[in-house]
C-alpha cells in the first residue's frame, strides 16, 4: 500500500525528489532554459501550504507534491499545486491522481474556493492528468517563464452553481 506523508519541503527526501523533478525538466525543456527555483520552507508550512511525499510498498520516495497559498482569485482563497512528480519507473499507476486528490483535499479542508496550476504544454501526460480531474484552461494568473498553459479547478460552488 502507498502512503502519503506530509514533510517539510526543506526534508532530504523532497529536497532529493525537487531535485530530481528540476533536472529532468532541465534536459527535456525546449531550448534548455527551464528556471529552477526551490520553494522555502514557509510556502509549505501549514496553513499556508503543505509538501507530501509519496512512498510506494517497500517505503521507497516515489514522488511528491504539494500545494500553496497564492493571492485569492474572483473566486476567494486560492491554492496552487506545485512540483507534482513521481519518478518515471511508477508512472501509470494512478499514483499522481492519488497525489492530486489529496492536494485538493487538503486546499478544501483550508476553505479554499479553487485551486490552480501552471504546466508545460509539453507535458501532455501531466495535462492529461489535471484534465481528468476536473482542471480546465484558465487565463494566466502568473509569469512563470516555464509555463505555457494554466489551469483551474473550482472548490467551491458559486452562485448558481456553475463550474469553470
């Protein structure tokens, strides 16, 4: 059974994943110019935010992921999911969903109203991913050099029920 721990971003586990997660980006970004930035410690710091790692049967650190507070949106709070990644050899397991369903449970257990996203269009599996759970192409809400699509899920209903 897989297990879902939240650690402190700056934790030698995440520290060894982030770093992972950064150097694979690096090689595949178009034109070699991914910007890595390690997140600090605060960002992740409940209530702000939280990190989890994800180890798989025999406690091996498969991945990890984690949300934030970022500045609320039309719809109220807002979280955004960062640094989503398993190592390529656990892919396909649904292990990502199981990392991204416990990110948005924990950003409604804080009232958050929606959570957000920025990815690479060349991360179509990723893309796929947050499009089966709901996300939907939003407008900008960042200037991270490194993304090309951002997308949102809403949390809350608003008036008249509607959804993004």
């Amino acid at each position: 059974m897989v297990e879902l721990r939240p650690v402190p971003v700056d934790d030698p586990v995440a520290r060894e994943l982030l770093t992972e997660y950064f150097a694979l980006r690096a090689q595949s970004f178009p034109g070699n110019a991914y910007t890595t930035v390690f997140p600090s410690v605060e960002t992740f710091t409940p209530p702000e935010g939280v990190f989890l790692v994800l180890y798989d049967d025999a406690e091996l650190a498969v991945g990890c992921g984690g949300i934030r507070r970022v500045a609320d949106g039309s719809l109220g709070g807002r979280y955004e999911v960062k640094h989503l990644y398993l190592r390529p050899e656990t892919r396909g397991r649904g292990w990502g969903r199981l990392l991204l369903d416990d990110l948005e449970r924990r950003a409604r257990r804080w009232d958050a109203a929606e959570l957000v996203l920025d990815t690479h269009h060349t991360l179509e599996a990723a893309g796929g991913l947050y499009a089966s759970a709901g996300f939907r192409e939003i407008e900008p809400y960042n200037d991270n050099p490194n993304a090309t699509r951002w997308y949102g899920l809403r949390l809350a209903p608003a008036e008249g029920g509607e959804t993004l």
